[in-house]
C-alpha cells in the first residue's frame, strides 16, 4: 500500500491519523534515508496521542519516553547511532519493547533481526526536495490490520 | 548449631535481575554449621535475618534501596556490622542486572566491605531445595525477545548442583531438548522460573510430545529470593569459590550471542556438534571445554562464579565435613586513618566537599570539589591505568561500559584528592560532605548505572545525595573556567543531544530562550560525517577537514536564520547536504569532502553566531559562555568570539576538556545545591528526558 505526501504537513498528517489506530505494545518501524521525514511522521503521531511537547530527533539519546492520554506511553527510537545490535541491550531496547508501550523505531531497518515478530513497516521515499512516497507494509496480523487501517482512513478523506 | 561467634557478621544480599527484588540478610555463618539437609532447617532459620522477594516491574531502581534500608531499619542490622554484600549477577534483564550491579557496587564501596556475586539462577534452585524437592530441576529464566535462559540442577540430599552454564536459548529448543532427556531416562524433571510465565504452555507441550514427565512447581517458587541467593553465597564460600570480594571485581553475567557467535553455533549445530545448545565463544563453557580453567585476562573476573558450578559437581560428595572451611577473610577497604586529628581540621577549612559522579553518556567520570569550587580531583575513565590498579584485571572501557569503570574511578578519584590535599592516604568517604550525581538528561542505560551507584554509596555512607541536570553542569564549566563570571548572561549550549540559547538570569535561574526543533548540533556534523563516510564522532573529524576546504563553495541554507526568535533547525541543512551528496555522484563528480565539510560548517556556525548576537542584544546581558561538546569546535569558538566580543560583550570560552562530559562541572553545580539543601532521596531515578 502507497501513500503520497507533497508536503511536511501532510506528512504529520499521516501520523495524526495513525495514531488514533495505535494501542499500547504496537509497534512502528520507520525506513527512509536521512531527511525523508521519518521525524514528521513521529510528530504526527504523538501529536494524534495528545503529546504536545516538542518532539525532536532521540539521535542522541537514543530513546525519548513520552505519556500519552488515557495511560498510553510513547516510546520513540532513533537507532541511526548504533552500530552493534548488542548496543539495543545496552540501551533497554527489549525491556522497553516488551514494557506495554506503543512503540515507534526510526532506522529499525538496520537490525532486523532485533525487530518483533508483528510490526507496521512505513518506508519513505524521497522523490523530490517535497515530494514523499510512504510504502505501508504489515509484518504479521497487527502490522496489516494498522497499514489497512491507515490506508482506508487516508483513502476515506481523499 | 550456629557458631554465634559469628553473629554480628552480616550479609546482605540483593537481586534485580527479574521483574522482582529478591531481598535477604543473614549471618556470615558456615555452611557446614547450617547442617547438610532438610532436618537441620532450625539452624538456617537462626541464620537467616530476613527473606523476600518483592514484586517491582521496571522499578528496581527505585525501590531495591528503599527496601534495604526499610530491611535494616525493622532488623536492625547496624552498617559497620555487613561483612558483605552478595549481589545476584544475572542473566536476566540487562537494565535489572546493571541496576542490582551498580547500587551493590556502591554499597560495597561505602560500607567497604567485600562484594560477591552469585548466579541468579542458583537463587532459583536453592529456594526449592530449601522448600524441600530433590530430584532433576530445570530452571527458565526470561530473557526477553521470546527467548529463555534455561538452566538444569540436580537437587540432591544434601546440595543443588549445577549442570550447566548460564545460557541463552529459543523455548522450543530448551524444551525440547529436555523432554528428549527426560523421556529416555523416565523419570520426571520439576520446572522453576520466570520464564515459565511466558513458556509454560511451549514445555508442556514439549514435555507432553516427547512422552515425558513434569513437574511445574507452584509459582511462588519460580522467583528469585534473599535466602536463595544466601544459600548460593553460604555453598560457594564452602567451596572457596567466591573470589577476591574487592567492589570492582563483579561483573554481570551477559549471555546474550553476538551474531557471528549465533552464526557459528547454528553452523555448528547443523553440521552435527557435539552439544547443542551450548554457547560458543563463552567464557563459562571455555573453562569447561579446556578444563584447564584458563582465562583471557579481561575474563579473569568472572573466574570463580563462572567455574564453580563445575567445581560443584565434583565436590558434592563433601557438604560439610568441614573440608576446605577455613575462617574466609572478606575484602576491607584500606586505608582508613580514622585518629588523624590535625587533618580533619585542615580539611574543615575546605568543607563542604562533594564526590560527583557522571554517567550520561560515553564517559565514565568523578571529581572531588570543595566550598572555593577548587577541584581537587577530576577524572575520566579513559585516564585511569586499570592495569596498575588492579593488577591484569582490565575492564574494556568503552562507551557505555560504566558498570566495569564506576568502582575504579570512583576509587582513583579518593587516591588522588588524598594526595592532593596532603594526607599521604586515600580520601576516606567518611570526609566527605555529599555524593553527587547526573540524573539527566542522557541514555537511560548508561544514567541508570551512575545514579545507582551514587545511591549505594549514599546509603552506605549515609551522606547526602544530590541530584545534578547534565545541562546545567555545561553551563557551570564556564564557572570552573572563569570564576569571576556573574550572571545575568547568555549561555549557548551546544552538543550532540541538544542546541538551545539559555538566559541565564542567576545561578540556578534559567530561560530557554530557544532551542531546535529537530536535530542537535551535534547530531547533524555526526550524520554529515557518517554520509560522508567520516565515522563517529563527527566534530572532530569534520572541523579538521574543514580547515581545508572553502566555506563559501556550496551555499547550503542557513535555516531559521531570519525568523526573529532563537530556534533552530538542522534538518533542512542535513537534507541538503545528502542531496547534495546524491547529486554530486549521480552527475559523476567527485567530492570535494573539503569544500563540502567547510560549507556545511559554514552555515551551521553562520545561524549560531547570528541567533546568539541577537540573544544578547535582546538580553542586554554583558556575558557570553559556551557549553557542550560542539563549543570544542575552533571556528564556532572564533566565530562567536569575534561577532559577540565586537559588540562590548565579555565572551567565556571554557577551555575544550571542560566542554565535553566531565564530572568537575557536575560537582561545581552540587556545591550550590548542597547550600540551597536540594537533596534526593533513595527513591530517586535517573530522568533521561530531564529539562534544564
């Protein structure tokens, strides 16, 4: 499934829709190279979660943890400055993955084999300096029950 | 019966590996006077103070002190009177296991006592022993990503033997590697362990496939318990298996495979290994494979827990004859001159002094300061020699390796401010006023080990514990490195994980006039860096490069620069840079990497410099300072001298050891809040989100 942003707006808008679909332990995993707007899309969902800090890049720290309305926690990764898979132990990863959040992994193509067995995969392309290409793919029975929720919500407000 | 010449010894013990604190205390008994079975239980009784396990999901850090000290309170179990501390060194979950780790390293440390360290899932099998079953015992530890530790004991008559080492393994292929076991010898094998939560149903039905029996124990006897990690402890000091006790020694148990290791046992398996199952590349299976029992040095450590399940195999047969039971002689800290009159004067003069410790990111760092904010030691991990201290044992210092740095630091750091001060002998903590340490904000696995252990030492010690923002410790670098400086001023704090303007109205009084809404700094040159194939960290690497090439040869935007507020943006930069990147090879050109880290440097330090002018101007402040790692940065440190200092405004540079990560300037902040009386207690926990 394909979706198509023509602006950073839009793209937050994504976010914004998916996040009403999103319950605790689901887990999202962003692919696109640097400045795809991998960031945007995680804008958009914690803004759909009733988060309004800013949410900038966990590059650094690897992970922020944000609560959400109505009990919900927002765990969001960035493990573009890991090089070792032993670092997610370092870093909790598991331990938080299985801690009843809803999770959402930037670059979470770079260990694959780190990644849970049912997941929403979002790949953005870059097709112009504005232009995106959003590939929606579901791993297992929860991964596709959110890329066909999100489609049909986005596909319904066309 | 117990020999109460012993009885004001205590241990405590403690263990975090799972999602529940197993808590205990009890006299430094032997094991050949608690009697070799079940009979003699009286006698354990009267040995063991207390026992528990406390159900404490993802809160160990907050509530394995707090139950400690509750514990001693109620038992009364006075500090000078714990011999040691035994601490269950995992497998389980690797935050749970730092954290048990850590804060024993700590307390240890303070009480100076020995510090031992037990498998913990031993615990498991000692407490059903205790409860009375004997026979085949598997243990099922949860290792998380749906995997087990899985662990088989012989519970016999008169001690739990271990048969394997600790390990990691798909439930499917623990169990049914077991049933395979099971249903050829007959008999049935009992099941304990966390794990079981999770994987019941996959050994049953293993079990039950195979044709072969179990037998699930009732649940409360699948955690971890004090009294179960005191029988591990009693059986291993009868054994003369617990090593040297000294703080540093305990490291935790990782089992977890590298992926060339998991590539190598399924090529392994596949071509028909002998064991299955078994690690490769695992210390505790090498000292079984070679049976010569010898190690690579930095492995030296783990030797005697590691090797002892082994030994226990073979020395079964002598559970109390009293074999081997000579008097054991834990560990003390030295160095203790506790009559030394004139000194302590002389030191009143510089009270209060305060221990920080930092732990926020890659470094590992102490520092000692005292009421003039006079350092009078200041570390990194990175500057220790381990090899001198600890005679071969040497931890690998990498980042995020706090837990094999902390207690090494932490001591060097008392060497050196004892002789900094004259005293001819190690700092003794009981001289210090306060223990400091970063709470946030940074990684969560690397802040966790460092407020543990400054939680351990406090409790232990019994001295104040101070909680510092890492932030606020870049802004104070400036007060180390100009004392004269007052507030009010701008600060301009730029690093890896953050890039904001702070108005500095007094110490301890701050306004986020703005900071970025996506990318640090610091982030952007290390993404620049790595597309530009550079490695990490960038800075450095780019600024050198830099000095090469042509600021002005590509015109990458300066964004943010004219919206009249102080925030910033690097996204749009870095995307500009990659595409950059893309076009360039796309056409066939080559890269100008000069040209292109010179340009990308450009415009980031254009956007600070111009944001910071326009803050101090709105401000009307008189000061300028810098902080983070970025402010190492040469052309941003002559950039923003240049433009601010032209304006009438003083400009503090802290000098570049001062702008990375340092304990100094977490210690220079502590001295203020010792004063103002912010202290933490030991529910404190480490805030990696922590705002300025």
């Amino acid at each position: 499934m394909m979706l198509r942003s023509d602006a950073i707006e839009r793209t937050i808008e994504f976010g914004r829709a998916l996040a009403k679909l999103l319950e605790n332990d689901d887990v999202v995993v962003l692919c696109g190279d640097l400045g795809a707007g991998k960031t945007h899309l995680t804008k958009g969902i914690a803004e759909g979660l009733g988060i309004f800090s800013d949410i900038t890049s966990p590059t650094f720290n690897i992970m922020r943890q944000y609560d959400c309305d109505g009990g919900k926690v927002l765990c969001h990764w960035d493990l573009y400055r890991l090089d070792e898979i032993e670092q997610l132990d370092d870093v909790d990863f598991y331990g938080m993955l299985e801690s009843g959040c809803i999770t959402v992994i930037e670059w979470g193509d770079r260990f694959p084999e780190a990644l849970p067995d049912d997941y929403l995969k979002i790949s953005i392309s870059l097709d112009s300096a504005t232009e995106r290409t959003l590939e929606l793919e579901g791993i297992g029975p929860r991964g596709l029950a959110l890329a066909q929720g999100l489609a049909s919500m986005i596909a319904g407000a066309e | 019966m117990i020999q109460r010449a012993n009885c004001s010894e205590i241990l405590i013990a403690f263990d975090t590996s799972t999602e529940a604190i197993a808590l205990g205390a009890a006299f430094d008994v032997d094991r050949a006077s608690l009697g070799a079975c079940a009979a003699d239980f009286p006698a354990l009784d009267e040995a063991i103070i207390h026992t528990d396990s406390i159900a404490a999901k993802r809160c160990a850090n907050t509530r394995l002190l707090p139950s400690v000290d509750e514990m001693a309170s109620a038992k009364g179990i006075a500090r000078e009177d714990v011999v040691a501390i035994v601490c269950g060194r995992g497998p389980g979950s690797f935050t749970g296991v730092r954290i048990g780790v850590a804060t024993a390293k700590g307390a240890a440390t303070g009480l100076g006592c020995a510090l031992y360290g037990v498998p913990t899932l031993d615990a498991i099998a000692w407490e059903a022993w205790l409860a009375g079953y004997r026979g085949a015992l598997g243990v099922v530890g949860d290792a998380l990503r749906k995997e087990v530790y899985p662990v088989r004991y012989d519970l016999r008559e008169e001690v739990a033997v271990r048969l394997n080492p600790d390990m990691v393994d798909k439930p499917a292929a623990a169990s049914a590697r077991w049933a395979a076991e099971f249903a050829a010898r007959g008999d049935a094998i009992m099941l304990a362990g966390d794990g079981l939560a999770k994987f019941l149903d996959t050994f049953e039905g293993a079990f039950a496939e195979a044709g072969a029996k179990c037998e699930v124990l009732p649940e409360e006897r699948w955690a971890v318990t004090g009294r179960g990690l005191l029988m591990a402890y009693y059986e291993m000091k009868r054994r003369g298996a617990l090593g040297g006790g000294h703080p540093q020694e305990l490291q935790p148990v990782y089992t977890r495979l590298s992926d060339a290791e998991e590539n190598e046992k399924i090529r392994l398996e596949t071509t028909g290994a002998p064991m299955p199952g078994v690690l490769v590349g695992n210390p505790e299976f090498d000292v079984r494979a070679s049976g010569d029992g010898k190690l690579h040095p930095s492995e030296a450590a783990n030797l005697p827990t590691n090797a002892d399940a082994f030994a226990a195999s073979s020395s079964a047969d002598i559970p109390s004859s009293g074999v081997g039971e000579q008097a054991q002689l834990h560990y003390r800290r030295g160095g203790i001159a506790r009559d030394a009159a004139p000194e302590a004067t002389e030191l009143g003069l510089r009270k209060p002094l305060i221990l920080a410790i930092e732990t926020s990111c890659d470094e590992t760092a102490a520092a000692i300061i005292d009421s003039e904010r006079t350092m009078i030691a200041d570390l990194v991990a990175t500057q220790v020699d381990f090899h001198a201290r600890f005679g071969g044992v040497v931890p690998e210092i990498a980042s995020r390796k706090h837990t094999e740095a902390i207690v090494g630091v932490v001591d060097e750091t008392m060497d050196r401010a004892g002789e900094a001060l004259g005293l001819n002998r190690s700092l003794d903590f009981s001289e210090l006023d306060a223990i400091a340490v970063t709470q946030g904000p940074g990684l969560v696995g690397a802040l966790v080990v460092g407020l543990a252990f400054a939680k351990g030492l406090s409790w232990a010690t019994k001295l104040p514990l101070i909680g510092v923002n890492h932030l606020e410790g870049h802004i104070y670098a400036n007060r180390i490195a100009n004392p004269a400086i007052e507030p009010p001023m701008v600060v301009s704090l730029v690093s890896g994980g953050h890039t904001m303007l702070v108005h500095v109205k007094d110490w301890g009084d701050y306004e986020i006039l703005g900071q970025t809404l996506d990318d640090a700094v610091g982030e952007a040159f290390d993404k620049v860096a790595k597309a530009l194939g550079l490695g990490y960290p960038g800075g450095p690497v780019i600024s050198r490069l830099a000095a090469k090439g042509n600021p002005d040869a590509i015109d990458f935007p300066r964004a943010m620069l004219h919206s009249h507020d102080f925030r910033f943006s690097l996204s749009g930069l870095k995307t500009a840079v990659m595409t950059y990147i893309k076009d360039e090879l796309a056409a066939g050109r080559e890269l100008n990497m000069p040209n292109i880290a010179a340009s990308f440097q450009r415009a980031v330090v254009d956007v600070q410099v111009a944001k910071a002018l326009a803050a101090v101007e709105e401000t009307d402040v008189d000061e300028f300072c810098l902080g983070g790692g970025v402010a190492a940065n040469p052309e941003l440190r002559k950039s923003l001298a240049e433009a601010i200092g032209a304006h009438g405004v003083h400009v503090t540079l802290p000098e570049l050891s001062a702008c990375t990560d340092n304990a100094g300037m977490i210690a220079a902040v502590a001295i203020d809040l010792w004063r103002k009386g912010e202290f933490l207690d030991l529910t404190a926990d480490s805030l990696p989100n922590m705002e300025l």
